[in-house]
C-alpha cells in the first residue's frame, strides 16, 4: 500500500477535484471481530471497479462506511472530499443493496416516486424506469416481481439522485444468467456516461468484465490492486510439477520463462510462462517423472489470492507487482481504457466456456460454476484443481 | 473515452428541507396502508360494528348521561378504540419497515430519521382520522346518539388528537419488536387497554380492586378526558396525570428504541 502513501504526500490532496472515495487506514471491529483491517484505498472519479472476494472479506462492510451506514472504528472514509452523510444528503452517492430495501406493497412506480420524493432534485421517474428496463413493470406491486426485476428496480432508485458515485453490493447476488445479463447491460450503458461505479462481487467474471480496476479483499484487507488483467497475470503462467530427486534450482531457474522454482523434498514446482521448455527440459535432461502441467485460472487466481492466511505476506499484495499496477492504474488518466480486451467476454453468453486463452481446467471450472452460487463452485473446484491452486498459492505467496 | 465523468459541483446540491418530511409522502404512505386490508377492517370496520352491536341497545342507548345520551358516550368509545388501533398501527410500520430493510434504504437517502417519523405520524393521523369519521358517520345515519352539535366536533377532535399518544406507543413497539407479528401483539394490549380504560365495560361495573389496577391503565386517562365534554361533573387531574404519564413513558420508550436504531448509522 506503499503507492498510496506516497501518492497522498504528493500532489493528491487539495487538488481541484477530489477523488471519489477516499479510505484512509480504514478499521472497522465488530466487537472482537475485525471486518476491516487498515485499508486504504482512493477512486478516482470514472472509475469502474470492482471489490472482489469471498464472503467475510470486507466487501460490505467497507460499501457500508462510504455509505455513512457504518462509522468506522479507525481511521477516514470522504466520499467527494465530504463526511459520507453529507455526500448521500446531497445526492452525490447512491447504491444498490444486495437484498431487501424495498417495501412488497408499493408498485414500482410508486417506490420510485416515494424516492424522488426524498430528494430535491431528481432526474424524471419515467427515465430511470426506461433506464432500467423496467417501464413494463411499473404498475406491478414490489411483492409480485422477480428478483431480477427487483433489483433493477433497485438500480432504477440509484439512479434518480443522478448520483456521481454509484455503489453496488453484489448486485447480482442470486440473480439467473439472464438476469445478470440484462442487469450488467443496464449498469454498462450506465458507466459510459462517466459515473464512478464501486461494485463488491464475489463472481470473477463480473469482475474481470465489468470493472476497469479490480480490488481483491481477503479477511478485511486489500491483497491486490489493479487491472483485471494485472490482476489475473498474478496468477497467470502454468506450473509444471514433477518428482525429482536431487533437483538443481539453479538449473531450473535457467529456463526461459520460469519464475519461481520452489523444491519440496523429491517435488519440484516450477511456475514458468513456458511449460514446454520446462517439461521438455525435465524430460530429456533429467530423471524427472510424474510429470503434471496445471494452468492458472482467474477461479485460481483467485483463490490463490483471496485464501492465503492472514498476516503471511501475499506475492502480489503488498509489495512487487500488485504495487506497480496499483500505481500504473491509478495513474490512468481513461477511465475505460482497457474495457476492450474484455469485450468478447460480455458479448459471449456467461455460461460459454472460454475457448480462447485459457486453459482446460478453466473452462470445467467456468461452466461449473456459472449456474451456482459462488459458493457452492468454490468448494466444487478446490478439490478438483485442488494441486493447482495450491502450488500456486504457494508461489504467490513468495 | 468519450465523454468525461459527470461529476456534479457538490456545493449545487442541497438537502431537502424539513429534513425531506413532504405532504406527497404521507399520500403514498396512506395508500400503501389502505392496500392493506386487514389495516382497514381492524380499524375502521370493526369500530364500526362495536358500534352498531352496543351503542345502539334500546335497553340503555338513549338514557341520559350529561349533555347527551348513552349512545352518545358509546360511539366517542368506539371511536376512540378505532381512532387509537389506527395510530398505534400507523406507528407498528416501522418495524415491518425494519425488517425489510426499508428504513436501511432510506438512510441511504437525504431523509433525516425525524422527519421519517414525522411521516409515521401524519399517515397514522390519517388513518385515525377515517377510523373517527366512520363510527360518527354510522352515529349520524342510525340517529340514535345524541349531543350538541358542537360536542359532535369538539369530542371527535379530542378522541383524533389525543390518539397520538398511541403512535407513540405504536413506535415503541415497533421499534421493539422487529417482526410481522407486531400488529397481533398491539391489537391484544389495546383490548386489555380498552378494557382498562373503560371503552367496553364502564369501569363501574368491575370489582374494585379491579377498578384501582384500570386506572393506571394507558387508555384511562384519555378515555375520561375525551368523554368529559359529554359527561360533565366533576373533573379529575388524575386522568391528565395518567394521560401526561403514559405520553412519558411511551415518548421516551419510543426514542429511546429510535436512538438505539439510527446509532447503527
């Protein structure tokens, strides 16, 4: 989190306009449990990311703060360069919760008129309704719509303040594909207007689709900062394992493409970019057996990111690279710039396995996972690519 | 990309003022309560036929009590009992509202928590006002009840005014019991208040031992004090004491639920 520290004694505060969110050594304990532990943490305005982690990560309680719902325990949350209440009194900031929040016995067209009430400035009821898609369903009582409707009818609410920064906690929690799939188009077509848009997900996809900066939380701490893509290269590469007597590190290192080399007894684990060189190395040069080559997913990544124990230092977290990219990311002056490179995913079906760059053990965990809760397909994976995953948490956590 | 970020001058917004409070949102309260139909029939209806089944017995209706007559006396009860279910319903929202994480919702907007009460209030008066309007209108079609046309207004004003002591009450509960059962346990403690008050049963018919217990009862002092214009006679500071006592009890009982709530803000 050096990149931030350094940033804020420079030229980021006092600049003309402020950033969006702004978590300074953030705490939040519940009792003895600690929600939130020191996050610190700056959206610029355009901004489009995502909080991505497990359950009990951090996420909401962190969405809570910049909401003024919850104070925190240690530390500043400004939101605009104003208390958070002061933001959300002035419009500035809206969200959409995960569940609950609206009342079953008002239609949707009233719940959307009780809230433009509560505002004194409001963009029209009929356009945030046609902006979410749910102008068809405006006579509808709350209590008859389907979740999918309800949430959007959430969204719809977000919208009225014309909020600046819109807030988004698990939006698709629950959701079907299609569901998901329309939900997300709404929220796109959204953000290419420029509003600065904080989502928590625990669904990677989302992630790696959706925002332009992904912010990885592990047990109330942020484990990675950067570009979907910066995030997914942390985990990126194959690792080649093998049985090996007598492994020469220094040899293995040599290969083109290796980047660590870890030796446990007779196992060798060699993450590398090359794993032809690698294995073609180990089969012809050396006793090497038992040979296993296993890709990385972004599910990996992830998991190799988010299930690391607390207090052991993460590869890609505090220092090396996450650091860089935090720094490169943030001073990225394009709010959307790198939203290309993941075009061809939003416009594949969510449940279309990747049939470009990624490996094989991607794809059974993509069309695994899909239909399910998040968390139900995490557990389904960890046994499954359970070498993979952990060889490579191993790694990152050098 | 292509357009800049639509980041508005913070310093152009403004808080709603009353603290967002708004005629149009008590409208659309009202019309979420009149959706509700057991709301309806428990305060409106049901007043209505207590009226109809006791206020107009010819055994006893049109004997004298002060400026008017039994029935008289019997419909400002009825009134009273429905004038108070509605208020102290009005003030049960709140935890229905809780539970579906309405009120959560709403902190999220500019409304300032008083002025969401301010709304409970005037929806709850709302409704207590139809419950008032529909016994003395079943009153005036049976021509039974008798009383100066000013007692008409005068005891219907007091008994609507006066029942916002219950939304109080209907707050403190709600605040209390966070669950959709709230409107069970509010309908039985106005019975036993009613009771106790002497809307049903005049309290000179019960054992006396009895008659001491109902008179530190909720509904007592209002009971008496709106009665008072049609009754007459000798007037007793015990029933402002009681109405002054329980109007503590529940204000405070009331915020002090509301200030446990919004410090989780």
């Amino acid at each position: 989190m050096t990149g931030v520290a350094d940033r804020r004694g420079g030229a980021g505060r006092g600049a003309a306009s402020p950033p969006a969110v702004d978590l300074m050594d953030v705490t939040k304990h519940f009792g003895a449990v600690e929600a939130v532990r020191g996050v610190n943490l700056r959206i610029e305005p355009g901004e489009v990311v995502a909080f991505l982690g497990p359950n009990g990560a951090g996420k909401t309680t962190t969405i809570d703060m910049v909401l003024g719902l919850t104070e925190p325990s240690a530390g500043d949350v400004e939101v605009y360069g104003s208390e958070p209440r002061d933001a959300v009194r002035k419009g500035l900031v809206s969200a959409v919760m995960q569940s609950g929040g609206l009342l079953k016995d008002l239609t949707v067209a009233e719940t959307v008129a009780y809230t433009a009430h509560l505002f004194t400035d409001t963009r029209p009821p009929a356009e945030v309704l046609e902006r979410a898609g749910i102008t068809s369903i405006a006579g509808r009582l709350v209590g008859k719509c389907s979740g999918g409707e309800q949430q959007r009818l959430r969204f719809a609410m977000a919208l009225l303040p014309d909020p600046d920064l819109l807030l988004l906690d698990e939006p698709t929690q629950g959701m079907d594909v299609e569901g998901r799939r329309s939900f997300w188009a709404a929220i796109r077509r959204d953000a290419q207007a420029g509003r600065t848009i904080v989502f928590a997900t625990h669904y990677l996809e989302e992630a790696d689709a959706y925002a332009d900066r992904v912010v990885l939380m592990r047990k109330g701490e942020i484990v990675a900062d950067g570009t979907a893509s910066e995030v997914k290269a942390l985990a990126s590469g194959r690792t080649v394992r093998a049985s090996l007597p007598d492994a020469c590190e220094e040899a293995l290192r040599a290969i083109s493409g290796v980047d660590r080399v870890e030796i446990r007894g007779e196992s060798i684990l060699v993450h590398c970019t090359d794993s032809d060189a690698v294995a073609r190395y180990l089969l012809t040069q050396t006793r090497a057996r038992d040979l296993e080559i296993t890709a990385l997913g972004l599910e990996e990544a992830f998991l190799a990111l988010t299930s690391a124990e607390p207090g052991q230092p993460l590869a890609g977290a505090g220092t090396g690279r996450a650091t860089d990219h935090q720094t490169r990311s943030r001073s990225r002056t394009e709010p959307r710039s790198d939203i290309e490179p993941y075009s061809d995913h939003q416009a594949r079906s969510d449940i279309e396995p990747r049939s470009d760059h990624q490996a094989r053990s991607d794809h059974q965990a993509r069309s695994h996972i899909e239909p399910r809760s998040d968390h139900q397909a995490r557990s389904d994976i960890e046994p499954r690519s359970g070498d993979g995953s952990r060889a490579g948490r191993r790694d990152l956590r050098r | 990309m292509s357009t800049p970020p639509a980041v508005h001058d913070p310093a152009r917004r403004a808080s709603p003022p009353l603290g967002g409070f708004k005629v149009a949102l008590v409208r659309l309260e009202v019309r979420r309560l009149l959706r509700n139909r057991r709301t309806i029939v428990f305060t409106i209806v049901v007043p209505v036929l207590f009226f109809l089944l006791f206020g107009l017995n010819s055994a006893y209706a049109s004997r004298a009590v002060g400026r008017g007559n039994v029935s008289a006396f019997i419909m400002i009860s009825m009134a009273l009992y429905g004038a108070v279910l509605a208020t102290s319903s009005g003030g049960a929202m709140v935890s229905v509202e809780r539970l579906a994480g309405w009120s959560r919702q709403l902190r999220i907007t500019p409304l300032q928590p008083a002025a969401y009460i301010a709304i409970k209030m005037a929806t709850s008066l709302v409704l207590g006002l139809a419950a008032v309007l529909a016994v003395y209108t079943a009153g005036i079609l049976t021509h039974k009840p008798s009383m100066p046309a000013e007692l008409w207004v005068a005891t219907g004003a007091a008994l609507w005014i006066g029942s916002l002591l219950f939304a109080a009450f209907g707050l403190f509960v709600g605040y209390l019991l966070p669950s959709e059962n709230v409107m069970q346990v509010i309908g039985f403690a106005l019975m036993l208040f009613s009771f106790g008050g002497g809307l049903f049963i005049p309290l000179s018919q019960f054992s006396h031992p009895l008659r001491v217990l109902a008179t530190y009862t909720p509904l007592y002092g209002l009971n008496e004090l709106v009665h008072y214009p049609l009754v007459q006679g000798a007037f007793d500071w015990t029933w402002t004491a009681n109405l002054v006592a329980w109007l503590v009890i529940f204000t405070a009982g009331a915020t002090w639920r509301f200030r446990k709530d919004t410090a989780r803000i």
